[in-house]
C-alpha cells in the first residue's frame, strides 16, 4: 500500500505526461518543490484539470511512488485568474516562476520563499491592466527580493571596490556608476579607473622588472588583484531605483517610471550569471514591454 501525505502548494510548472496526464511541479512551504503526476488532468471532465494550472494553490493529498508521486486529491484555496488575463502579468509571474525554480530546494522546508512569492503574484495580479510600467516595476522589484532571500544580494548602496557609499546625483545627466556583475555590483568608475592605471604602471614595472631579471638569471613573482570587469554603466536615475529595491513597496509614483526596463535588464543578467542559466520568459518581457513603447509613439 502506498504510502500518502499532505501539502499545500503552488503550481510552478506543468508539462504534459502520457496521453492523459500532467507532471506539475508544486512548491510546498512544508517539502519545498516537489514533482507529482496529476493523473487524467488533461481529460476534458477531469477534477484535476483546473487545479493543475500553473499558479494555482492546492490543498494536496499525494501518494509516495517509486519514481514520481501522484496527486491523489488537490482542493483549490487560491488562484490568481488576473495573471492570465493579461500577457504582461503572465509573462512577469512566469519569470518569477523560473527564478525561485533556480533557488528552491526539495524536501526542505521552503515557507519564506512560498510566501514571498505569493505576496508578489497578488501585487502583479493587483495592477491595473493599462499600467504596463508598473508590471515591469514589480517584477522587478520581487526579483531583488528573491535574489535576497537566496543570499544574491547585489551591492547598490556601497562601492564594491572601495566601501563608500554611493549617492545618485540626479541633477547631473553625466553622472554614471558601474555595475560588475562578477564583483558583485556597483563600482564607483573613479576607483575603477584609478585601478586600471595602477594595474598598468604594475605591468609596466613588471616588464621592466623582467628584462633586467633576465639580465641578473633570476626571476620575481609579481602578486596583482583581479581586474574588475564592468558590466554595464547606470546613471542616476536608474543607481536610484536599484537602491530603492531593498525597501518593501514600491512607492506609487516610482512604480510608473519607464527606467525599469534598463534595471531589469541588470538583474537579469546578475541572476543568469549566479544561476547559471538562462530565463526563458524575458524574451517573452522583453517582446511585451518594446510592443507597448512602439504602441505609445
């Protein structure tokens, strides 16, 4: 006899099984991510059809089997029919969907993540349909968020070379910090630059250094820091949205800002770079977003 438990779940993916069934992969505030088949949810009258779907949340009785689990009974207490309606929202919460798929583990418990997630589907879901700015807005916003919780945090506050802090400077157009994604987040470009001109001199004077070496038969080892690399350079305008991520709302007025797509832009290659993959679903933001920018013009 099969052995059964008991979880409470969101539905994070599903993927067709046989030729009836789904596998839908749950994450459980109890388990963390499990995998279980839903039998017959592709039937037209089947039960499980509708619970199956992806951002449902289920109370789940599943039955232990030798590869994968089976959901023996699923009572829906959640449901988000709002992402659906609008391909911008579905786009967002599917993103967030394959980044805590990169981060959530299985048969640990996952609540902090189960929760987090869920309070940002209901912001995503809560955005008036036309606000295509503030979708982009929290999903960015609940991608920081979900870097935290993962320990991913990017520095935004500090210079990573240096430690000071960074303040934008708004009044200033040319004003620029890097941002490395290998360092870990913003670099001041001064101390950037003032990097590179040493590292150069050391080169210099180690060439230099290496030709009288020569001369004398033996050889000195030279020790330098690791060049930082910048990723990418962020005015003002945008150091201060990404420093503006850390708090827990987005202020109404921020969240309408067309700057978001370039701090997206930013986050998403920190994740891919720390997950080491791909997010499938930015093509699908990034097709959205310069759809409506081209519907505006």
């Amino acid at each position: 006899m099969s052995k059964t438990y008991k979880a409470t779940g969101i539905n994070l993916k599903t993927q067709a099984l046989g030729e009836a069934d789904k596998l839908v992969t749950i994450l459980t505030p109890e388990f963390g991510l499990i995998r279980a088949v839903a039998p017959g949810a592709r039937k037209h009258n089947s039960s499980l059809g509708g619970r199956s779907g992806m951002f449902v949340v289920n109370e789940l009785l599943i039955a232990k089997g030798r590869s994968l689990d089976k959901i023996t009974q699923a009572q829906t207490i959640k449901s988000y029919p709002g992402l659906a309606k609008n391909l911008g929202k579905l786009a967002a919460s599917q993103y967030l969907a394959e980044i805590v798929l990169c981060q959530a583990l299985s048969e640990q418990p996952q609540e902090e993540l189960y929760e987090l997630l869920q309070e940002h589907l209901s912001r995503i879901e809560a955005i008036a349909t036309k606000d295509s700015d503030s979708v982009l807005a929290h999903l960015t916003h609940g991608v920081f968020h979900l870097l935290a919780l993962a320990g991913l945090t990017p520095q935004v506050q500090v210079c990573c070379l240096t430690g000071l802090s960074l303040t934008p400077d708004v009044t200033d157009p040319n004003w620029q910090v890097g941002f490395s994604i290998p360092a870990g987040g913003t670099v001041c470009l001064a101390a950037w630059e003032r990097l590179r001109k040493e590292e150069e001199n050391v080169r210099a004077s180690s060439s230099t250094a290496s030709v009288k070496e020569k001369q004398a038969q033996y050889q000195t080892i030279v020790h330098r820091q690791e060049k930082i690399v910048i990723s990418s350079r962020l005015n003002a305008k945008d150091l201060t949205r990404l420093q503006q991520l850390s708090q827990p709302e987005i202020m109404q007025d921020a969240a309408k800002d067309d700057s978001w797509l370039s701090v997206e832009k930013i986050l998403r290659s920190y994740a891919q770079y720390h997950f080491g993959r791909s997010i499938r679903s930015a093509a699908l933001i990034d097709s959205y977003f310069a759809a409506n920018h081209d519907a505006t013009f």
